[in-house]
C-alpha cells in the first residue's frame, strides 16, 4: 500500500490530493486541500514574488504536511506552475520553501502542464476530437487532440490573477477594462496558429474559473451535489448568459452568486475571458468540464510508472 500525494502550486491556489494506492490496484481518494495563496500577487513587471505571498504559501504547505505526515509510506510529488516559472526570484523562493517545510518544489513547464491536463481528461473524459482548456491563476493551457492524439499543445499567458492585475478592476467591471481585456486575449488566440484545426471542435475546460462556472449553473438549476462537476455540460449560450450576469455584478454581487466562492469573486471575469473568446474563435456549440487536471494526470503517469516497474522486474519463464 502507497499514500500518493501530488502537491500543485499554482498562482492562485495551492491544492493537494493524497491517492491510497492499495496492493491489489485498487485506489481511492483519503484528502483533498486547498488553500488560495495568491502566489502570484503584485509580482508586477519585475516578475518578483512578494514576502507576503511567499509566506501564505509556506504557511499552507505546513499545512498539507501535518496532513501526510500522519499517513504511512507516503511518496510525494510536489511541482510548482507559472507564478514559479516566471519568479526571478525563483531560486531564493524555492530555497525558502525546502528551509521552512522540506517539501522540494519541481517546477515544470507549460508544455509539461499541458500534458499531465491531456492525460488526466483523455483517461476519464470522452476527448477523441476536443480542445482542452485548462486556466489558471497565471496562465493557460492548450491542448488540441485529434483522434485520441495530441496534435499540439501551448501554454499562453492568460490567466484570472495576471489578467485581473494587468486590465480589470476588482470591483464594477468597466466597459472599457472589459474590452482592452478581452482585446488582448483575443490576440494572444489568434498568434496560436494551430487552433484553427480545431474549429467546431467542443471544448473541455478545467481550472479553477471553468469550473466556477460550472458550479454557478449547477447551482442555480438546484441540481443536488453542484460540486460534482466532472462530465457536465453547457451550451455556448449558457456560457455566455453566466458570463453576461457576472460582469454586470459588483464585487458585492459577484460575492453572492451561488456557487461562486468569494475568495475567487474579484479575479472571475478574467479568468473567464479565455474560456469565453475560445468557444468564440472555434465556433464550439459547448463545453464539457472535467474535475481531473493536473494532480491527477501526474497520478497517472506514477500508476502507468509502477506497473511498468512491476511488469520489468515479474520472472520470467
């Protein structure tokens, strides 16, 4: 029996999930935490992680360790995304971390991001001709499959926090923010040449804010665990109607739309811009929303490792 624990360290949030790996193949799930750190917070052009943030994050990951500390034969894999792969200060920060918790950050790439998104959602999602995106508190990621293959993949700059600081208000949304936002987010799209080959393609969204948005619509038809969101669908149209009432709210209002948690309420228009423009530029009629990313594609990766382990070291006749 194993204690899998993946650590992910975005530039919102930091989340962890502990997998039971039993000897028969089994798993199941034993916690899930998470914690907005807001990592990424005034970093501004110098790209400089802040002491506040750094010491809300290394208040959490002491945290999740008292967690899996309790626990027996625990591996863990703790990696860290955009906030840390853009810090010029990421040596110091990351020394920080290992001084105050003995956790080591890995820091992967986008593209590398972009693959543990692909293998989480092709493992549990029908995704056979999809454009998966997952956005984040500092980036997003892009993945267009074609016939259960990765055909390309990219991780851009566009995420809820860094979209938030660079163009919007936290509190009433002005016409002109909204369309300078949404301006540049269109062009960063357009410079992706390859997303034209998934026109009419339907779109899988994860992160933190395409899931908010499923969670709203969950809510608001009273269907009973609106937290189940993995599998779930909605038009373009419902896309657009929920995008529609959370730019028209203050931040007051936006803090009191069921299912929108309010520690995301200044930071969701920008992270729903993306999502937003996307299903524009494919002409996608709908998206369907996984609660599988990151933490479960690495999940995957260590199960496929060990069985591959396991296969290599078997007698043999």
């Amino acid at each position: 029996m194993e204690n899998f624990a993946v650590i992910d360290l975005g530039s919102n949030s930091v989340r962890m999930t502990i997998t039971q790996i039993n000897d028969d193949g089994s798993r199941q799930v034993v916690a899930q935490m998470k914690n907005y750190v807001r990592l990424s917070e005034n970093m501004g052009p110098q790209h400089e992680l802040q002491p506040e943030a750094i010491e809300r994050t290394i208040g959490a990951l002491l945290t999740f360790k008292e967690t899996y500390s309790k626990l027996e034969n625990v591996h863990l894999r703790a990696v860290a995304t955009a906030a840390t792969r853009l810090a010029t200060n990421q040596k110091k920060f990351l020394k920080q971390v290992f001084a105050a918790t003995g956790i080591e950050l890995e820091v992967i790439s986008g593209t590398t991001e972009a693959y543990y998104d692909y293998l989480a959602v092709s493992q549990t999602l029908p995704a056979t001709n999809s454009v998966i995106l997952d956005t984040g508190g500092g980036s997003s990621e892009v993945i267009l499959v074609q016939n259960n293959t990765i055909k390309n993949l990219i991780s851009i700059p566009l995420g809820s926090v860094s979209i938030t600081q660079q163009f919007l208000p936290t509190d009433v949304i002005t016409a002109s923010s909204l369309f300078n936002a949404m301006t540049y987010v269109n062009n960063v799209l357009n410079s992706v040449w390859w997303l034209r080959n998934g026109l009419n393609l339907p779109v899988i969204g994860l992160g933190g804010s395409n899931r908010t948005l499923a969670k709203i619509n969950r809510r608001a038809k009273h269907i009973l665990d609106s937290e189940n969101i993995h599998g779930y669908r909605l038009s373009r149209a419902a896309v657009d109607r929920t995008f529609s009432t959370i730019v028209d709210s203050n931040l007051a209002g936006r803090k009191e739309i069921p299912g929108l948690s309010k520690d995301r309420a200044d930071i969701i228009v920008g992270g729903l811009i993306p999502l937003v423009l996307l299903m524009r530029y494919l002409d996608s009629d709908r998206i369907t929303f996984s609660n599988n990313g990151l933490r479960e594609g690495i999940l995957f990766e260590h199960l496929t490792e060990t069985r591959g382990q396991e296969n290599k070291n078997a007698p043999t006749a």
